[in-house]
C-alpha cells in the first residue's frame, strides 16, 4: 500500500484536509498516515488534535514546536524545532508522499524536511497571493519543493506553471473548503443554538481577526478599530474565533478576551468550533468579519456576506460577496452596514464562486494514488512557451 502523510498545524487546516484524509483512509490502495503538530497541541489554541481523533483519525506523531513567546523570532525558532523533529516522523514512517496544505510556518518546515529527506510533497493551495502575510513567500518556496500541485482555480494552476513547474503535475482541482460547506450536513437553528447558547435567529456575525505579518506591530492597533467598529453595533452578536498562532496571535486573542468580557451575553470567543460548528455558524450569520481566508472561499459557498479588513489576503480571487475596507473603525462599519443590509444578501443568490470545482477531495486522492512515486524526483524547471520577457 502507498503510504500518505498528512501533516496538519491548525484548526483551519485540519478542517479543509479531514474530507482528504476519509478518502485516504478509505482507499484500500492507500495508507493513510497523520501528524499533528503546532498549534493543534497547544491548550491556549483549544488542543485541536482532539477533534481529528473525535473524527476516527488515529494521529500516528505529535509534533511539539511551538514557543510560549509569539515574537517572529519565536516564530523563526519554532521552525527549527519543527525541522528537527519532522525529519524523525519521516525517517520513522517512512512515507511515499506527504501531503500539505497552504502557507503557514509550520508547512514550509515541514516541507524543508522533505526536501532534505528526498520525501517528495504534494501540496494544496499554491499559485495563491495573500500580499499582507508573511504567507505569501512561504507558499511559493513550499510549490518549488513540492512535485505534485493541487490548486483551487484555474488561474493559480497557471501562476503555479508560471513558477516553473510541470503542467502535467499541476491539478486544478478547486478548494476543499468549498466542498465542505456544500456536501456537510450542517446544523439547523435549534442544534447551533446549543453550540452557541443564543438563537441564531437573533443577528450576529462571525469574526476572526489574524495579525498581517508582513506589516510591523499593527495586529493590536488594527484589531482596536476592529473591536471599535463593531461597537457601533450594540444589538449585533459577535462571536469570535481565535487568532492562530502568528506573531502577534497572542495579543489579538487578549484583546478579544477583553472585548467578550466587556460585552457578555453579547460576545463571545472560541479557540476552536470544529469545522462542522463554524460552518453552520457561517450560514445562519449576518456576515463574516475579519482577515481569514475562510471569508474568502467558504462564506462565498454559503451565500454569506464578507467584510474582508486589511491586506492580509490581498491578491486573491475573491466572490462578489466579499467586500474589503481599510483597517480603520469608519471604513469597516460602512463595509458592515452595506453587508448586514437585505439588499446585498439577496443579490448573492445563485452567485458564481471562482473556488468551487466538485469531487475535489476525491480528485487529489485519485490523481496521488495513480502518480508513481517511486524513484522520481523533481529535476528541471519548466519554461513557459513564447518571446522572452521584458
């Protein structure tokens, strides 16, 4: 059997790989392997290696890398721990691929360990910009690393091809986050009102607020004119996810702990719903507010409106539901007001989303499972065909 690592560090993450890893674990040609690492062993994040084992999937490694400090040499230094470790996990389990997902710190460690341990990668979600993270450069060095490419739509598999990859292993399969909140039975009123301890009928949004690391020390002062919008809006709920575990995650998170506590009955934070929580959350909400990429692929499929704040996934393909704003108190609460307005919700009805492709998780498994992996090894660099540039 060809054995499939899939390495997760994130809720998030884990939320868009679990349909992957059911169609791996359920492939008699394939053995599925998981490794937990990150954030997904830290009690402040909500220990979320819980909830892959809630949902059957026994974690064969845990990966301890994080640092008590969110400084960005904490950071830097967490990715060395991660190294060191992750290429224990390979030489123990020896897998033929190792699959990833996005851009984070722990991703592009992990990937570096393959590259050095001759492990090759199939990556998920290359070719994509998010101008205001430090992201954006760790997702393009994972695609350089990786052999096989996975990419949520078509012009990310041609900015992948761009890169100097092969077409021929570059799927355009679309995003996996799609298809979770389209194929999930998601929770009606009454069972998210038992999650959530309100009615949902009642008017809320969905808020996570990450910090964009590409700019020096804004996390705290952005997620003040986040926090001061949304008290322009007394009689509106908040619930709020928790930041990851980014330099400056921390402080977000304190803050917003203060905010729920200033507020209560009214606001409320989770270090983590599980993906089946959030997304039924998103569907019943006014509208998603914040920086994450979920307001950017999976509220689209819900027909939910975004208010996208800041640079942070500046550069990616967005709906015609997602709205930007300034990170600033009046550009935010009038992007929320024209999202919380009847008008606009109903004019998302039937709208096309740029990230939906159906059958995605089944695609990457297949295309894995049929690539012969044995004794290849990544060589060339694929040039684009035409006159030179200028």
């Amino acid at each position: 059997m060809k054995k499939v690592c899939i390495i997760t560090g994130t809720r998030a993450e884990y939320g868009l790989l679990a349909p992957l890893m059911a169609e791996v674990r359920d492939d008699p040609a394939l053995e599925l392997q998981v490794v937990a690492t990150a954030a997904h062993l830290a009690p402040e994040f909500g220990l979320t290696y819980l909830e892959i084992e809630a949902d059957g999937f026994p974690i064969n490694r845990k990966v301890e890398m994080l640092l008590a400090s969110d400084s960005p040499f904490a950071v830097a230094k967490s990715m060395g721990l991660g190294m060191i470790a992750l290429s224990d996990v390979l030489r123990d389990l020896a897998p033929d691929v190792v699959v990833l997902l996005g851009d984070r710190f722990e991703t592009l460690a992990a990937a570096a360990a393959c590259a050095v341990c001759l492990v090759p990668v199939a990556h998920i979600h290359g070719g994509e910009l998010s101008l205001g993270a430090v992201d954006d450069a760790f997702r393009h060095a994972i695609t350089k690393m990786s052999l096989l490419h996975f990419v949520s739509t078509k012009t990310y598999r041609r900015r992948v091809i761009q890169m100097g990859e092969d077409p021929s292993r570059v799927f355009w399969v679309g995003a996996m986050g799609v298809e979770n909140a389209l194929n999930l039975e998601l929770l009606g009123p009454s069972e998210l009102a038992g999650v959530l301890g309100f009615d949902p009928a009642q008017p809320y949004v969905m808020v996570t607020f990450h910090p964009a690391t590409l700019e020096e020390d804004t996390a705290e002062s952005q997620c003040n004119e986040l926090l001061a919008a949304l008290s322009a809006f007394p009689k509106l709920r908040a619930v709020f996810t928790f930041a990851n575990a980014d330099a400056g995650g921390r402080a977000v998170n304190r803050m917003i702990r203060e905010y729920c506590e200033s507020r209560p009955g009214m606001a409320q934070a989770h270090a983590s719903l599980g993906r089946l929580n959030y997304l039924s959350a998103v569907r019943l909400s006014r509208a998603v507010l914040g920086n994450s990429s979920s307001g950017i692929l999976e509220a689209p499929a819900l027909e939910t409106p975004t208010v996208n704040i800041g640079g942070r996934q500046a550069g990616r393909v967005r709906a015609k539901s997602v709205l930007d704003c300034e990170p600033e108190r009046d550009s935010i609460r009038t992007a929320l007001e024209k999202a919380l307005s009847p008008e606009f919700r109903e004019g998302l009805a039937g709208m096309e989303n740029p990230y939906h492709r159906p059958g995605t998780a089944r695609a990457i498994r297949d295309a894995i499972r049929d690539f012969d992996f044995s004794g290849t090894r990544k060589k060339g660099f694929y040039d684009l065909p035409g006159e030179d540039l200028p």
